[in-house]
C-alpha cells in the first residue's frame, strides 16, 4: 500500500516539465509508465524498493513497499487531466482524490495531461507512432451519441 504525503514531486521526476526530469527512451515507453500508474499507482523512486533484473534483463523496476510513497507528479498530472473524480491507481477512491486535489501543489511544473508527457519522450516509431501519442484509456466524457449500443 502506498502513503500520500508528498506535496510536490521530487526534482527528477518524469512527470516534471522542466530540465531536472527523467525522460524515457521513446513515446512507447512512456506511454506505458504512464497507464501503469493510472491502472496501478507509481512509487517515488525516492522511496520505492528496486528490484534487480533477472538473468535476461527483465523485471528490474521500482515498486511499492511498506512505506513507498506514491509519485506526487503523476498524481497533479491525472488532477490537471480535468476529468475528475479518483482513478484505478488510487484505488478509485473519491475521498483520497478530493484530499489529494487540496493537498498536492498544483502550480509545480507538472505535465497537463498524459498526452502531453508521453509527446515529451515520443520519437516517432516505424511500426507504432499512434501507440507513441496516445494512452490506452480515455477520461473523456463522451457524448451518448458517440457510444455503440
């Protein structure tokens, strides 16, 4: 489980807009970091456990621990995404968000939207560059006219 102290994110964290941020190789990257911690959350690397890769370099990453405390910015970038209401990665929990909408500092220089952070590591792919702009899932409203029945 993850605590919900943090204010403001850390000074390299890859949801920051500034120089200090960590970028990703590529959009495709990002894109996945992204709807992983919509789906799941995101531990602050600053207090995150690191798991090694295995044998084949995979696996390696940070993840929640006992005390990991959730990335403050991609909490105030899915706040400024505007949809509102909680998210899968906070458990859907619209107390936390509304708590977390009046504690987390929404003036840090933070990406607006998922969009706009997945653009900022996006090198076009051959194979994929609608996978390198775009995250799997939507917060939009959608007009009832738009949905197939």
């Amino acid at each position: 489980m993850s605590r919900f102290d943090l204010k403001t994110p850390c000074k390299n964290c890859p949801f920051r807009t500034d120089e200090a941020a960590i970028r990703f190789y590529n959009g495709e990257r990002a894109a996945e970091i992204s709807e992983s911690a919509y789906r799941n959350g995101f531990p602050c690397h600053l207090s995150a456990e690191n798991l090694e890769d295995d044998d084949e370099g995979e696996g390696g990453g940070f993840v929640f621990g006992e005390n990991t405390q959730h990335c403050a910015g991609a909490i105030i970038m899915f706040l400024h995404d505007g949809w509102g209401g909680s998210w899968p990665g906070i458990g859907n929990d619209d107390a936390l968000a509304e708590r977390l909408a009046l504690q987390m500092n929404m003036e840090a220089p933070v990406f607006e939207n998922e969009e706009d952070f997945i653009a900022a590591s996006a090198r076009p792919s051959p194979t994929s560059e609608e996978a390198t702009t775009k995250p799997s899932h939507s917060h939009a409203v959608r007009d009832p006219s738009e949905i197939e029945a």
